[in-house]
C-alpha cells in the first residue's frame, strides 16, 4: 500500500495512491488531537510505504560552493556545510546546481530547507515509531522539475506558478534545476482576485530575483498551472506585464500527461507533486537517513528476497536441464543395451549355421598369420619416393626428369632376401653447374647423390650411367647422352632394396 500524507499549515491530509489514481483515506488537523488519530490510524496500516509531501510557508535557500568532490568525501563536505547552515534543522537537503562557470574545480549546491520545520517532528516521529515505512519527506518545489515539460527542463531560466488548493507555488528554475520556490497562502473568492493576488506574489519573486541579478534581460517565460476556468483571470492578470512570457497549461491536460487517472476534485495542481512523489520521485529530499532506516532496511531485505528468487529460479533451471539431459542419456543407454543383446543373438545364429569343429579356431589364426605375412611382403613406393625426396633436398643442383619404381627379380642376388624379390628405382635426372665442361664436379655431384641415396635406409646402388665416358688411363672426358636443347647431358642411377 502506498500513502501519501500531504502536510499543510492546516491540515494533514492522507491518500492512497495506485495506478495513477489519488484516493482520499483520511484528513487530521494539525494539532495534538489530530496528531493522536494519526497514530491511531497508523496502527491498522502496519506495512504501508508513506511518503510526506510539505506546502508551507517559510522555505529558506541559500546557494554555496563546495569543491568538486565525489563519493564519501562529497557526502561528509555536504554534510558539514548542511550542519553549518541549519544547524537544528530536521528537514534539510542540498540540490547541486552544476559546476560553477568561474572556478571548474567547484560545484554549486544549493541548500533547502524550513524555517520551522518543529511542527513536523511528532509527525515523523509517529511514523517512525509505528510499522509505516517513511519512503521519503518532500516539498512540491522538489516535485516541479519532475513533472514540468520537457522545454521547461531545457529552458536556461524559468518561472513556474501552480495553483494549489491551499495557496500558489512560485519556483524558479534555471537549467531544469529549482533554484527558488515560494509558497504562499493565498485563497479568494473570485478567480479575478485569486488571478491578482498570483500577480502580486510572481512580482514580489521577480524584484527579489532582480536583486540577486538572476533575471535575464529579456521577457522571462512564466508557466501557469492552474485550472481550465482560471485560465482567463491569469491572462488578464499577468498579459500587461511586460517583463513575463505568459504560457497557461490547464491542469487537466497536464495531469493526462503525466499519467494522472482520478484525483480529489477539491485538490489542485498539487496532484500533479503527489503523484510524482509516488511514481518518480527524485533522489533528492529533506528526510534524513535516520528516519529513513525501516525503508531502506525494506528495500534491502526486497532485493535481497529478489535476488534469492532469482537464484532458485536459475538453479531450478539449471536442474531441469540436468535432469533432461540425464534422461537423454538413460535413453541412449538403453538403445545400446538392445544394440548389443541384437548383435549378440545375430552372432549366436550365425556361430550355429557353422559346423561345430575342434579346429577351427586355430585354422582362423593360421589364416590371419598368413594375411599378415602377406601384407608385410606387400611392397609400398611411398618409402622409396620419400628417400629420393629426401636425397633431392640436399642436393639443389641434381633435377629430376623421370623416376621408375617396380618390384622384381633382384639385380644383384642377394642371400638376404627371403622372398626373393626386390624393390627397385631407376632415377633419370641432370646436374644444374655453372660450367658444364667442370666434369669433375659433375662427378662428385653424382657420387653426392648416390651416397644419399645409400645412406643408412637399406638401398643399393646397383646400375650408375654417368653422363661421361672414361677413358683406359682412368681420365674423364664429355660423353654420354646429351639433352635436347643445348641442356645438361642426364645420368641414370638404380637403386634397389630387398624385400624381406
């Protein structure tokens, strides 16, 4: 349940406010007897959220610099200057203005607060004491920027007047931010009057702000929130001063906007704060911590449930996937378990279609022996392929033209080779030098090739044509079979490896 208790000079009005709608609960006056009844009703209230909303005369502002600070060191700086300036004031509460255009390292604060705030002490404290949680204590000049439109936000300097049904509220804004208020008490019997004695206040405003040389040179917009039959009265009251630019905003049409569904016909353009107060109130307000400890220890308790709810949701769904997928899986288990019992009973009917014979497991490893052996006499070009790769990368200057790979009769007999068969490659290929009549180096280049070729893997060069001839005194002279084309004359290397 949501309260707002609405506090005037006379009076201490009580409503609920829910989905946008103001509905009145209950009025006190503002004297011991009504203080008494108060109590009284908040005992049968034990749980609801209440927040105070304050439309008196006497409201004090005064604007400091502070360092540009943030954090705890802000908190204990604005506390001070609070302390300093209201010192035995309960309500107090401090607006920052931005930083100040002649020194950036500072920040303009404004501090609020009530001249007399002690005949809202046994108020509090009846809230306090009882188990109505306090949400926040508020003035309707906290409330305005809150509601206000949006071009006033954005306006550098402006005047906003609402008519409430105790009296007018006057406040000045600049930057969206409130910079001043007044309330004062003012009923009449005529709109006329009422719209005369608004005049009076405004300009009583505007001279004070003069003072201050807060007001621009030229026309400063002036909002009117009142209500529709009213409408002609202002106009007539403030159009022939030259130093506002009137805009009336009739006080229905405003309440539409901001979402207001059903109010008390007798209040007026104080829905509009009531409302806001419940809906979007601003972080800023005159309540202490002390007497805001049962909210704050609510809300931590809320978020700490909220929380907890959404860990149990999470681990609950967590569980529910686990437990899926260990479905899953005992499914899958399953359809294995009958896998195997089907394959099994397909081995037993095919073992029973074969004649039942002490040997026959051994002729089955006689066989698979047998294959075995055959498949290790099988021969495989891949290792000799990758053992004149490897002779080739050493020697960059041999290139090969042709490679022949077979399995036959050795070349050379060889006692080691029990199957009597051997692997042989006949390598066709040239030697790249820089001076093709060097034979010499061309020799030693193909002896180079031919020791790689032999070295360490088994192969044996068994058939070498060089591309030269050699003569009976054992020199070397140009021969062999020349290239087409003017090239490197070639040379034949075979090499053969027993199969074993």
């Amino acid at each position: 349940m949501r309260l707002v208790v609405y506090c005037t000079a006379a009076e201490r009005r009580v409503l609920r406010c829910s989905g946008g709608r103001l509905r009145p609960e209950a009025a006190f006056p503002a004297d011991a007897d009504g203080l008494t009844a108060f109590q009284d009703y908040l005992r049968v209230r034990s749980g609801a959220v209440a927040t105070l909303v304050i439309d008196v005369p006497g409201e004090e502002f005064h604007e400091e610099q502070i360092p540009l600070l943030r954090g705890r060191d802000r908190e204990t700086v604005v506390e001070r200057r609070l302390a300093q300036r209201f010192p035995q004031a309960r309500l107090a509460v401090a607006l920052s203005l931005g930083r100040a255009e002649a020194a950036r390292r500072k920040e303009r604060l404004l501090l609020a607060s009530y001249a007399d705030a002690h005949p809202f002490a046994p108020w509090l404290d009846a809230l306090c004491a009882s188990r109505v949680r306090l949400a926040g204590v508020y003035s309707s000049a906290l409330l305005v920027p809150a509601f206000a439109l949006p071009e006033v936000r954005h306006a550098p300097l402006c005047m906003v007047a609402s008519v409430h049904a105790q009296g007018l509220r006057v406040c000045f804004l600049e930057q969206g931010r409130l910079r001043f208020a007044r309330f004062e008490n003012a009923r009449a019997a005529t709109a006329d009057e009422y719209a005369a004695r608004a005049h009076a206040e405004i300009s009583r405003l505007a001279d004070y702000l003069a003072t201050l040389r807060a007001l621009p040179a030229q026309a400063l917009p002036l909002i009117v929130i009142a209500h529709a039959a009213q409408r002609n009265a202002f106009e007539r009251a403030l159009a022939s001063d030259a130093r506002f630019a009137l805009r009336f905003e009739p006080l229905d049409a405003m309440a539409r906007r901001l979402g207001v569904r059903a109010a008390p016909p007798e209040l007026g353009a104080e829905q509009l704060a009531l409302v806001r107060a419940v809906t979007r109130p601003p972080r800023e307000q005159f309540a202490r911590g002390s007497d805001r400890v049962a909210i704050l220890r609510w809300r931590l308790q809320r978020a700490l449930a909220v929380a907890g709810a959404l860990g149990f949701a999470a681990c609950a769904a967590y569980a529910g996937v686990q437990g899926l997928e260990a479905l899953e899986l005992r499914d899958a288990a399953t359809a294995l378990r009958l896998e195997a019992l089907q394959a099994r009973q397909r081995y037993e009917r095919m073992a029973a279609a074969f004649p039942a014979t002490p040997a026959s497991a051994e002729n089955i490893r006689l066989t698979v022996q047998e294959l075995r052996r055959i498949a290790a006499r099988t021969a495989s070009p891949e290792p000799a392929l990758a053992r004149v790769a490897t002779a080739l990368e050493q020697c960059p200057q041999v290139a090969l033209d042709a490679l022949k790979w077979n399995v036959g009769p050795p070349v050379v007999p060889d006692s080691s080779a029990s199957s009597g068969l051997a692997q042989t490659v006949e390598i066709t290929a040239r030697v790249i030098a820089a001076k093709r009549s060097d034979v010499r180096a061309v020799d030693a280049e193909i002896q180079r090739f031919a020791a790689l070729l032999e070295a360490g893997s088994g192969w044996q060069v068994v058939r070498s044509q060089p591309p030269f001839d050699t003569t009976v005194q054992g020199t070397l002279k140009g021969g062999g079979e020349a290239a087409p084309g003017g090239e490197a004359p070639r040379f034949v290397l075979v090499i053969a490896r027993p199969l074993r």
